[in-house]
C-alpha cells in the first residue's frame, strides 16, 4: 500500500493508539493536518503551542498513557520547548510531532526554519529527523517505546515538509530494535535480599517515595509493602497519591514546604528506602547534612539517579512495581527467620510530632479570606477522586499540603521545572483523559495570566474544568521569599486583585466566571461551580496577600533549621 | 599539555553511526559540566558503528555519573573505560618548528631519533609528523620547544583494549614440556 509520509505518520499514531492530540497546524506541518480529517483521532486546537505540551503532559499524568502533541516548525517548535523541558524534568511520556521544513532548504536559514532537533536534544529523551518518508513507522514507534518504557519522558519526531509529501510503502514495524536502549527493569535479587537484611536490622525506618511508584503503577504494591514492614511513608510532590493520604502510615510531604514531620522523620531515620525518588534538592535541602544517620536503600530504574546525589548503601536497579513485589517477598522470608526491631519507640515519636507541629492557619470568621481555607472547602466538597492540577508557586505548596490525595493520578503539578502556566492547560488535558472525573486546577493569580487563554480552548472544545485562583494579587512565592529574605524590599511582584476582572475574562472565554471575597461566599460557590457539567468555570478567590508557606527550610539550608509558622510555633521558648 | 594520564579517563563508547550522534555526546557532556579533554571519532570495522575514544577530565565530575548519564543516550551502545595499563593509546602530532639553515640538522637529528617524519620543508621551518603515545608526543614537544614551535596540531588519543593472553594455552604448552 502507497501513502504520503503524512498518511503514514497519521497512520503510525493509530496504530499507537493515539485517541487524542493536542496541537496547532502551520505552514510546515500542513500535509499531516489533511489526513488527520479522515483520522480516527480527536485533535484538540489549542491556542498556544505551549498550551498542547502541557495538555498531553496532564494527559499522560492523568492516564499513565502517553500524551501526544502535533504543532509546526520554528516559533511552533520552540513553543513547546517549556512543556517537552517540564516533562523531561518530571519524566513524563509524551510524543511531540513537529513539521520542519522541506529536507531541501534546511540549512537555508527558510521562513519558519529553526533547528528543533538540536534545540530541543537536551530537553527529550531521544529525538528524531525524518529524512526518508520509508522511515515514519519505523520512528513512530520507537518513539512512544522511549516515551513509555525504562524511565519516561518526552520525545520529539521532526517531519520536514517535503518528507511528508514522498510517497512510502507501507508497514508496520513488529518490534522494536534500538541496541543502545535496553531498560533493566527486574532488581538483582542479591541486593533485594541484603535490602531486606538492612531493613529488618532498622529501628527508625521511612520509605521515601518519589514519582517513579506513579509511573511504575506501583501504588498497590508500596501499600503492601509498607503494611508488611509497619513502616512509615513520605510521598514527594510528585509522589503525591501514590500512597494514600489517609493511611495510618502516610506522613506526607517532605522537602522544602514539608510537614515538620515528613521532613524530620527523614532527618531522624535510621534507614531511607528511597523508591523512584530522586534526591532533589527540594527535599534533601543542603545534601551534606540531609539524614545524616540513614543508611539508604535506592531503587530507581534509571541507574544514573543511584549515586547521583546521595550513595546508596544498597543500590537496586530496576522496575518499582517489580522491584516492591519482589522486596515484600524478601522481608516476609527474612521476618521468619529473625525477629525484626519494634517500631513502636518510633511511631511514639512520629505521632508526638504530629501532634505538636500539626499545618496551621486560621480562618477568622470576618477576617481576610485565606487561601488554605479555600482548598480546604474545594477538598471537602468535591469528590474523593477529583483531580487536582496546579501550577507552580504558593498555591501549589497549600494544595499538596492540604488536599487529601487517597487515589494515585489525582494530582498533576509541575514539580521539577517549576513551570508557572501549567495549571489551566494540563487541567484540560486530564480532563480530556479521564472526562468521567472532576478536575479542578488550583493556580495563582501570576500563573493563571500566563496560559488563560486555554480556557477558550477547553469552552470550544466543552472541557468543562474547574479552575480556583487563590488570588493574592502578587506573585506570592516570590512575596515570600522577598519578605524573609531581602528585608520585605518588595521587587516588581505586585499583580493587583482586579486588573484583570478574572470573572468577567472568563465570561469572555466562554466560561462561568465567580468572585468570592468573603469566607462564607466560599462553600456556596464551590456547590455552583461543581453542578457545571457543560463548560468551564473559573472561581476568583481574593485572598490574603500576608499568608505564607510554612513550614519553610530556606533554600540551601539544613532541613534541621526547618522554619515553623512563627503564629503557631509551639517549640518557642522549649 | 599535562604529562601522565592520571588525573584522566579514557572512555571507549560504541555509538551507532547515524548524524547527530556526536552532538548528543558533546551536548551531554556540556550541559551535565563535564570536561572533555580530547576527543577521537571514525567509523568501525562494522560501518553501522563509529567508535569514539574521549578522553575526560576525572576532576570534573565522578566517572561513573559520566558513564550512567552517559549510557542513557540512546544511539551509544557500549562504553567501555580503558585504564592505561589495560590499553593501547596512540596519537599523532603534526608539528610545525623553526629549522632555519644552522639548526636544520638539530631538528632532523631530534625527529630521528623519535621516528618523527618530515612532511614540509621550507626555508626557516620544516613540518614533523610524529605518532605514539601521548607521553612520547609529549617528550618530543618538550624538545621540539627551544627550536620555536610554529603551529602544531594533536588529533586527540586513540585507544583499544590489549588483547586477551591466552594463560591456559601457554601452561598447556609448560606442562608437555615437564
């Protein structure tokens, strides 16, 4: 069978069983527009090509399957830049397809011609130009194999214009072949075992879990495994729902805005068992004084993270899931054979902690409405299984703080890049993903003007997503830190609350726009946002400008100089 | 130029030869700060492979991160690190000196005595051609500096691993004897 090197590439996403992409046509990438009319696949018109990476970025977050993304060439391509960089950092599987142009002028300095391949090789796992229209399956497929298996994340097929034009012979690649790709996914059983040993030696254990359990849908298996050992549980931000937040055992969030204590409990450990986590420096704080009595057992299916920041005593690469499963059967043969250490001293003094150094805030009754009550409302009136999506700053930190996540792929954030926009455009991908689902995105007032425009999106397309803009009319993270750090010399982060009107600019984009300014305008809003079901609602919630994350470990710090909200410090004076 | 190799590794890495490779490679070691030292590409014996030997700068970060991160570029197949007892390294030298008429014989006295071959002669200078190990490039450089080195050009270290010994073969060759 003859097709165009378009018809294939639409073809080759078919069989990959794309359902869905986000993306936006241009001059370069035309020929593989045409045959997406006849395509079987919904296509999704952003307005912003930023906008469609971080769509099949919240895509994949939601469904654990790869998202996919189609813009053009030049400004197109370097668009997208911020969301392939975004999921390379978070190790997100998406597949960007972008139109180049024609083979024969690239190198001509051509209309719309960037080097898209070059610029984006340090931002995906592995790239690809098409030269030879006889190759497009053949690439496809290796393409979603790298997005999907070993450690996911991002990659990119660049289609020149006139490749996509040749004619090609039709096939379907049955396997793979990369020779230089070949994940090990199954832990040696010698270091599962000595894992196991240290283990049952420990007497102030904690499993720090990180992304990789979500991306390894190892959730069930890390339940059993903390349940077998009666070990206490960190979930990282990006760990967020792998492990649910109302088990006994979860402790939380650790790192930077941590619980005081998921982040001591790291500190005071006597064994770390890191599973897919990364060390980031957000968690660690200063590396040379992060849990400094822990032996730690590391188990990452990328070997590079075993060793990268922190050595391992007992590195085991490999799958998590498989990994997990194979570590329970490990404890459970050595728990026969020898008595393991009680861990009731432990959990005597993890539960003391809790209960002296417990979030606060208060919410006075006439007083400014705060932030953290807002997610509080939207936590206890919206279904167990909502998806929350937020962007970066304040409003993420009280998000992953506050909310309850029992189930895993109910929270999408921006965790490694740190990318203010993400919010409104993933919440519409997860919405697209998984539309039987609530979805709320939670943004800042700073994040939500940088990728708005979205909404008109999700109105055309009736996306209906919900969107809460905890609105401090500042750009409040960095309020913060000006504040504490720099004297309260407050630089250039004054938004104001009302410029723009939120409400009526999402009545303009098709959306039902809501202020709330008073705490008891809160729950009632939230009840009519949530009887929407046909399009989108954004809530303009006007917070207090004064609020702060806490607990805080400044940056570069100890997480032993972990900061406590000076209105609520019970430690003063002790 | 540094004498001895030890503060250096030489890795041996196995790529596909496809356009772009060198360019993950270099950008990887760019991006990730590590410093290349020299760097040697060419097609193998097989052409769908190409070999490249770099040689890194130890000091910048842990060898082993550099081979992990490494290893995760797609098209690199193999690494192999070759310690210098375990390898054979050679380079080659294009030198340019200053060999006017009354230090000519000086010069080609010097290049004979390295196996050094004179590729140019001109009035003042003449060009030398020299190979082997980076510390016989080394020496030779050292010499060569009082005469005035004009221009000179190092293609960077290549490298293999010595062969394998076959022990048992020769014990078998001992124990007829006895």
């Amino acid at each position: 069978m003859k097709l165009t090197g378009a018809q294939a590439l639409i073809k080759s996403l078919e069989m990959e069983g794309t359902e869905v992409m986000f993306g936006l046509p241009g001059g370069a990438i035309l020929p593989v527009y045409d045959p997406l009319i006849d395509s079987s696949i919904r296509h999704i018109l952003v307005r912003h090509e930023q906008g469609a990476g971080h769509m099949a970025e919240g895509f994949a977050h939601a469904t654990g399957r790869p998202g996919v993304a189609m813009v053009t060439s030049g400004p197109a391509a370097t668009n997208i830049v911020t969301a392939l960089c975004d999921a390379y950092m978070d190790s997100v599987p998406i597949v960007v397809i972008t139109g180049q142009v024609p083979y024969a002028v690239i190198g001509s300095d051509a209309f719309q011609e960037c080097d898209t391949v070059g610029i984006t090789m340090p931002v995906t796992k592995h790239n690809w130009l098409v030269t030879d229209p006889q190759d497009i399956p053949r690439y496809v497929r290796e393409a979603f194999h790298v997005a999907t298996t070993g450690r996911p994340g991002p990659v990119l097929v660049d289609v020149p214009k006139d490749v996509a034009n040749q004619m090609m012979d039709w096939y379907w690649p049955d396997a793979v072949d990369l020779p230089g790709y070949k994940p090990n996914v199954k832990g040696h059983p010698k270091q599962i075992k000595d894992a196991a040993r240290l283990w049952g030696e420990a007497h102030r254990p904690v499993i720090y879990a990180g992304g990789g359990i979500l991306k390894a849908r190892a959730s069930n298996a890390l339940k059993a495994l903390a349940e077998a050992t009666g070990t206490p549980v960190v979930t990282t931000l990006m760990a967020r729902g792998s492990f649910p937040d109302d088990h006994p055992q979860c402790l939380g969030m650790p790192g930077m805005h941590g619980n005081y204590t998921a982040v001591t409990s790291m500190q005071k450990c006597d064994l770390l068992i890191a599973l897919g986590s990364r060390f980031d420096d957000r968690v660690t704080g200063k590396v040379d004084s992060f849990a400094p009595g822990a032996k730690v057992i590391h188990v990452d299916i990328d070997p590079a993270e075993l060793g990268k920041v922190r050595r391992p005593d007992v590195p085991i690469v490999g799958d998590c899931r498989l990994v997990i499963e194979e570590l329970i059967k490990a404890v459970q043969s050595n728990r026969q054979k020898r008595e393991w250490p009680d861990l009731t001293p432990w959990w005597t003094q993890l539960r003391e902690w809790q209960e002296r150094h417990p979030l606060h805030y208060e919410q006075l009754e006439d007083g400014p409405l705060k932030p953290q009550y807002c997610i509080d409302m939207l936590r206890d009136h919206c279904p167990d299984d909502t998806i929350v999506v937020s962007g970066v700053g304040q409003h993420q930190m009280w998000s992953s703080q506050r909310w309850k996540f029992n189930h895993p792929n109910t929270w999408v954030n921006s965790g490694g890049l740190g990318t203010m926009g993400f919010a409104v455009p993933a919440s519409i991908g997860a919405k697209v993903g998984k539309p039987d689902r609530m979805v709320w995105a939670i943004d800042g007032d700073g994040c939500f003007q940088m990728t708005a425009q979205e909404l008109v999106t999700a109105s055309a397309e009736r996306i209906p997503v919900k969107v809460a803009i905890l609105n401090n009319a500042y750009l409040g993270m960095v309020r913060q830190w000006q504040e504490l750090f720099y004297e309260e010399r407050y630089s250039e982060v004054y938004l104001s609350p009302d410029l723009p009107d939120y409400a009526k600019w999402a009545e303009a984009m098709g959306c039902v726009g809501f202020k709330v300014e008073t705490p008891d305008d809160v729950v009632p809003t939230i009840e009519k946002a949530n009887q929407i079901d046909d399009r989108p609602v954004v809530v303009d919630f006007q917070v207090d400008y004064r609020e702060k994350v806490y607990p805080m470990v400044p940056a570069g710090g100890s997480n032993d100089d972990i900061i406590l909200d000076p209105a609520h410090d019970k430690s003063v004076g002790r | 130029m540094p004498n001895g190799v030890a503060q250096h590794h030489i890795l041996s890495v196995l790529v596909e030869n496809k356009f772009g490779v060198l360019s993950r490679v270099a950008g990887l070691f760019s991006r990730r700060g590590y410093n290349i030292f020299s760097l040697a590409v060419s097609p193998t014996e097989d052409e769908r492979l190409s070999r490249m030997t770099i040689v890194v700068d130890a000091e910048s970060a842990p060898l082993e991160q550099i081979t992990k991160q490494l290893n995760k570029v797609i098209p690199v197949i193999k690494i192999t690190e070759l310690s210098p007892d375990e390898a054979v390294e050679r380079e080659l030298m294009l030198a340019t000196v200053k060999a006017g008429a009354e230090t000519r014989s000086q010069v080609t006295e010097l290049a004979a005595i390295f196996e050094a071959k004179i590729v140019d002669v001109g009035y003042e200078a003449m060009t030398l051609m020299v190979a082997g190990t980076p510390e016989k490039l080394d020496a030779i450089s050292d010499l060569l500096a009082p005469f005035g080195i004009v221009e000179s050009q190092r293609t960077g270290r290549i490298a293999l691993s010595k062969l394998a010994r076959q022990t048992t073969k020769l014990r078998a060759v001992k124990d007829r004897g006895a």
